[in-house]
C-alpha cells in the first residue's frame, strides 16, 4: 500500500494535522494525506490508504447530500488533466488522484457542529461524572454507548492548536447570531439523521459526527470533510451491545492504543505498532465499502 506523508506543491494555502490545501484562486485543491493524529497530535506513522478513503467517501457524501445542504465540492481528482488549469502539467504528482478534491473558497465558520445520537466518548465521560452532555442535564440510568431519544446539538468551538472547547446555543448565538447558530443546528441534525438512516442498513451506527461549515457568496455551506471516520464514530452494528466501548471503524482503536502504551500525552508520541497500523487501514477500507457499496 502506498502512503503519503507530506505534499510539495507550489501555493500552499494552509497545512493542517491531515490535509494539505493549495491555493487555485477563488478555489482550493484539499490533499487528504496519509496523516494520523491524536490527542492533537500528529504521530509519526500513517495510515495506508487514508486519505484516500477520507477523500473519497467525504465526495460520497457531499454528492448524496447536496439537495438537503449546500457543500463547496466542485469536483474530484480522477484525471490529472482538471489540474492543468492551475498547475504546469510537468509538476503534478499521480498521489493526487484519488485523494484530493476541488472546492470553493469559503469564509470558514469558526464553529465545530457537533451531532451525537449515542452516548460515548467525552460526553459518556461527562454524563459519568455530572449527569450532562455538554452541560445539558441528562436522563438518570442511561449506559455507554445507549442511544439518545433524540440526536443531541453539542457545538464545540474551532480550536487551532489544543482542545476545542464545548459551547452552549446560548454562547453560540451570542458567537455568531440567533439566525446563523440556528440554521448550523438545523442543517446538521437534518444531515446526522439522513446519514444515520442511510448508514445503519449497511451495517453502520454512525454514533456521532462532526461538521463544519462556511459561507460562500452569502450562503451557508458544508466544508472541510464530511462523515468520514476521522470526523465521526461508526460502530459494527453486528456488534453493537449497550453498556461498553463499540467495536468501531474509526481511529478510536489507535486512540485506545496510545492509551494502553503508556504514553503521558507529552511529545513526541509513540510510534504505533505494525499491527495497529494494518488494522486500522482494513477498518478505513471496511466503513468505505459499506457505505460507498464499492471497494477502494
């Protein structure tokens, strides 16, 4: 398997944990990298193939999803050639296929949209500890992984460096405005729910995802990625059991992993472990050909 760590194209425009972004004008070209992070993070081994799943299934879903929310997804890179416009033809490397895309430039959205119909994870660990999520109160008695009555709003804010940082709707208004902070919780419950429902006949539980959202020529829009399993849990449902962890074909396992090692949190991380790098790489595969129905 072929893994890429680092691209080298003239215009970068921003270089963050996984993607590199190049500059087209008023569009981008966003690489999705073999890169891994956690715990903020980037560590020293990749993940073969992930980018290319990041980027293909997040094009999966800007195209399913285009009618419920508007997206900056313009086209794919299958063929070198839609490149030749930006870049001399001489430069372009063959990585490019497969793992990039082009979109509109937009005016990013400081907010991360946070959507959770299960409880897992941070918020497991909160409602463990103080009977809320997010600071919401909570239902008495409820276990890991359970899932809501309702999918659950928990915004966090946009962090460049260290932890993102819960908010409330009512601090989100005050953010961004009662029209806008309204609409984002509109748009990404109505998106949660489709992709839940579209996922869970394919054998997935997308327990919780998060999204990301911009303004191009006055109009809200989806950017970044969308429903990959480096932005949200997706559980086996042939596996799903209330009352633990899930089983899951997200990055979860190497999280779990730099755990057990010991690890303090501190740089540099860890290298991972051949064996958590094969698994990881069969599960990315895995979530893209239940989703997708084809193979990578």
């Amino acid at each position: 398997m072929k893994l890429l760590l680092e691209t080298n194209l003239p215009n970068l425009y921003y270089r963050g944990k996984v993607r590199d972004t190049y500059d087209l004008g008023d569009r981008l070209l966003i690489v999705a990298t073999d890169r891994i992070s956690a715990f903020d993070f980037v560590l020293p081994n990749g993940i073969p193939d992930k980018g290319m799943v990041l980027n293909q299934l997040s094009a999966f879903w800007f195209e399913r999803t285009a009618e419920l929310v508007p997206n900056h997804f313009i086209a794919a890179v299958d063929d070198l050639s839609i490149l030749h416009p930006y870049f001399d033809p001489q430069i372009l490397p063959s990585y490019l296929i497969g793992r990039s895309m082009i979109v509109k430039k937009a005016e990013r959205i400081d907010v991360e949209c946070v959507v959770r119909g299960y409880i897992s994870g941070s918020a497991w660990a909160e409602y463990k500890e103080s009977g809320t999520v997010s600071s919401i109160p909570m239902p008495k008695g409820l276990k890991e992984s359970e899932k809501l009555a309702e999918p659950m709003f928990t915004p966090t804010t946009k962090a460049e460096s260290g932890h993102d940082q819960p908010l409330s709707m009512e601090e989100m208004k005050r953010i961004l405005g009662e029209r806008l902070a309204e609409e984002l919780r509109e748009k990404s419950m109505a998106i949660y729910r489709y992709a839940h429902d579209y996922a869970l006949p394919r054998g997935i539980i997308i327990a919780d995802t998060k999204m990301e959202f911009g303004i191009v020529d006055g109009e809200l829009v989806l950017i970044d990625e969308l429903l990959t399993p480096d932005s949200s849990r997706f559980w086996d449902m042939g596996q799903y059991e209330v009352g633990h962890s899930q089983p899951s074909f997200d990055k979860q396992p190497v999280r779990d992993w730099l755990t057990s090692s010991g690890w303090n949190k501190e740089p540099p991380p860890p290298p991972l472990s051949p064996d958590i790098i094969e698994q990881t790489t069969k599960r990315y595969h895995e979530a893209y050909r239940r989703l997708t129905g084809r193979e990578l």
